[in-house]
C-alpha cells in the first residue's frame, strides 16, 4: 500500500506540471526569449540579409506604407516637362516727344525639371522663350498733350518682341482627391534672361528712337497651379518685371539726342506643360 501511495503522488505531480506548461505555453517562450537575450548581450545582432537588423519598435508597417506612399507621390509629379504658353504684354518706348505702345500677343515653348519632396512642396527650374506673333501694331502718343498722333502718316507702325529666360521657382500644392493625383496649388520664383524689341513699316525695319533694343530683363513670377493625373499642369500666372516695381530694369538708349527709356509691363500668361 506504501508503494501504490508514493506512485499516485509522483503520477499527480507530473501531470500538474505539465498541465501548467502547456496551459501558459507564452510565459515559458518570453521566459526562453529573456534567457537568451542575456546569454548573447546587447550587442548582439543577426545576420540578415543586407547586414540590416530591424528593430521592433521600426517593424511598423503601416507607417512604412505611408511613407512609401508619400515617396510614390511625390516622385509620380517629378521630373523633366515641356510646354506651351500664350500671353498678353504692354511695351512702352519713349523720349522726349512721343510715348509708343505696342500690345502684342505672345506664344511660347518652355521645358525644364520639377521635383517634389512630398505631396505639398517643390521645386522647378524652367527656360523659356516668347515671341509676339504676328507682328503686333504700335499706337503712338504725343507726350505733351497725350492725345494718339497717327503712326508716319498713312502707314502702320508695327513690332515684334521676343523675351527668353531661364526661371527658379518654388511649388506649394494641396490634394483635391483621396488618392493624390489631382492638385490645385501655387508657385513663386525669380527669372532672368533677355528681350528684343525692333519696330516695322511693312515688314522692313524702321529706325522709329532706335533701331532695336536688346536688353537684360530681371522680373518675379507669381501664379497658381492645377494638377491632372500628376502629369498635366495647367498654370495661370504674371510674370512681372523688376522694372515696373521700380527696381533696375529700365534700359536707356545710346542715343543721347533722344534719351529714351524701354519698359514692359508684367506678362499674363496661361501655360500647359506635361511631366514625363
């Protein structure tokens, strides 16, 4: 009877520890896990592919999804572009006696590269080049009384213009969907280039206070964008010269008889450009 005792003792004892095992198989991993850890030291990390150990506190994937969502975004809306643009401008030459003003329509071609570090904001280098076509006529005003005088009698006075640059300008745009391909934003930057201004009678040059001029012309751009599928911007925007803010851009004539001063006003234009 002693012996059956001490038998059903040890047969209870072993089925209760092994029951508690298995009932809280978790502690007993995290027990082995914590074991190990202090068996290896801090220092310790595994030989991962790319010699990379991800931390758990990083293994969260839905942050990285995000962040790779942003990327996806941004680098969908960068790139290199070309495009058009049309635009409407004042030119004003004048000396001592008669103010000129031609108000040609423009045409352009511009290209460049966009980049977006997210969703919201970028960055854009463009060059471009405007000319008016056709030839744009020229209204003539007598200083003195500011009344139109009639352009050399009976003929017409015309114009041409070209204006070429190369713009840095700074992007800001905002979603207008859930799924981040439409934009409607903004943009602002600094150009500096070249314009070309020479009158015409009947398609041949006339010397009308001088020849031609050719001049530097500094000037800011100001506009707001909207984005299609990431690839099609439709822009509106000035382009408004240094000169008309009052800051150096007015050109004088080598003439020192006539003295005349150059100037544009800022130019409107609509633009479409695609990103490839």
């Amino acid at each position: 009877m002693k012996y059956i005792f001490i038998a059903l003792s040890l047969f209870t004892s072993l089925y209760a520890f092994e029951d508690s095992t298995l009932s809280n198989p978790s502690s007993t991993l995290t027990n082995d896990i914590t074991k190990l850890r202090l068996e290896l030291g801090s220092d310790y990390k595994p030989a991962l592919p790319h010699d990379t150990y991800i931390e758990s506190k990083d293994n969260d994937y839905a942050t990285r999804n995000a962040l790779q969502k942003i990327y996806d975004d941004a680098d969908s809306k960068s790139g290199f572009f070309v495009g058009g643009n049309i635009g409407f401008v004042n030119l004003y030459t004048q000396d001592s006696k008669k103010l000129a003003i031609a108000s040609p329509f423009l045409l352009g071609l511009k290209g460049g590269y966009v980049g977006f570090v997210n969703q919201y904001f970028g960055a854009r280098l463009t060059g471009m080049v405007n000319v008016s076509a056709p030839l744009g006529s020229v209204n003539l005003y007598d200083v003195s009384s500011g009344n139109k005088t009639p352009a050399l009698g009976d003929t017409s006075l015309q114009a041409f213009y070209a204006l070429a640059g190369l713009s840095a300008d700074a992007l800001f745009e905002f979603p207008l969907n859930y799924n981040y391909k439409h934009y409607l934003g903004g943009f602002a930057g600094v150009n500096i280039g070249t314009m070309y201004y020479r009158t015409y009678v009947n398609y041949k040059a006339h010397p009308f206070i001088w020849d031609y001029n050719f001049q530097v012309d500094y000037s800011f751009n100001l506009g707001v964008s909207l984005t299609l599928f990431n690839k099609n911007r439709i822009e509106f925007y000035y382009n408004i010269p240094f000169a008309f803010l009052e800051l150096p851009g007015f050109a004088l004539s080598a003439n020192s008889q006539e003295t005349p001063t150059f100037y544009r006003s800022p130019i409107l234009l609509i633009s479409y450009s695609y990103v490839f």
